[in-house]
C-alpha cells in the first residue's frame, strides 16, 4: 500500500500499532531474558522428574502448554506490526492479543497480591495457602529469590499491559480502517 494515500489518521494508526508491537515484542525478549538469569542464578525451576505418574503426565502437558503460548506470545506482536501478519484474520490476532493481556496480567496481579499479604502479614501463606517454603523450596529464602519472585511478578504484569496496549491499538486501526 502506497504511504502518500493514507490519512493523516491512519498513519498515526500505523504508528501506534507497530510501537506498541514493538514494545510487546520487547516485551517477550526480557521476558525470555529474565529466565535466564533465572536459571543461571540457580533458582529453582519445575522438573518432570519432581513428578510421578498422573503429575508427571500434567507436568509435561503443562510444559508443552507453556511452550506454545511462548511461541505465539513471541509471533504474535510481530504478526500485528508486519505485513505479513495481515495474512493472520484481524479477529484472532486480536483475540490472542487479549488473551495474552488477561492471562499475563492476571498471573501477574494474581502473584504481587500474593506477595505482599504475606509480606504484610495479612495471610502468612499468602493468597494461595502455600508457606515460604512451599512457595519457594526454603522457609528462608534469600534476598535475591524474594526479589526475583517480585520481579517476575511485576514482570507479568508488565506483560500483560504491553499486550492490551497492542491489543487496543491494533483494534483501533481496524476500527478507523472499517469507517
């Protein structure tokens, strides 16, 4: 499509959308950063072999779910900035964009809650009813892993925002582009 037959709006659309896709797909580069840091730090991470029989089946189905949410979660902002993702039905690049701000952002809100009633004290075992050390694998845990647990949960957060930016750009070129 030729620049010079779009409006002034639709440009400033454009604009809109690819940053705020940018930023999304920023987004997801720390993300995958930050685990890591994560790993090489030595802070726990689940494993199958923890697992046995119908747990370890879960565990696997879980991973797998996981790994394809990274896959699309990583595609996705660069399906809503590109051409190429114009090939992609506008409803489900931005269903999936929603999706993503609702499952990040509620794993993140979900995760600062918990952290700060059990700070405070308000519920010792948090939101979720699990001590420090079923949280953390230590009654203890070290200034680094409250502050990376924190951080991942901002983190998410985060995530979840930088997708419903994106999301809401996105459909507001759409909607502009239809009128």
């Amino acid at each position: 499509m030729n620049t010079t037959l779009r409006s002034p709006e639709a440009h400033d659309d454009l604009r809109a959308v690819r940053r705020t896709a940018y930023a999304a797909f920023a987004w997801v580069m720390v993300f995958l950063a930050w685990h890591v840091v994560w790993v090489a730090t030595g802070l726990a991470v689940p494993s199958t072999a923890e697992h046995h029989g119908g747990a370890r089946v879960l565990m696997w189905v879980s991973t797998v779910v996981v790994l394809v949410m990274v896959a699309v979660g990583t595609v996705l902002p660069l399906a809503l900035a590109q051409a190429w993702g114009r090939r992609i039905p506008r409803p489900v690049l931005v269903s999936a964009a929603w999706t993503g701000c609702v499952l990040l952002g509620a794993r993140g809100l979900a995760g600062v809650a918990d952290d700060v009633v059990r700070a405070t004290g308000i519920l010792p075992n948090g939101l979720t009813g699990l001590t420090m050390e079923e949280v953390s694998g230590t009654a203890h845990p070290s200034g680094w892993e409250v502050l990376a647990g924190g951080s991942t949960d901002l983190l998410f957060t985060a995530g979840g925002l930088a997708f419903g930016l994106a999301a809401i750009a996105y459909q507001r070129a759409g909607h502009r582009r239809a009128s």
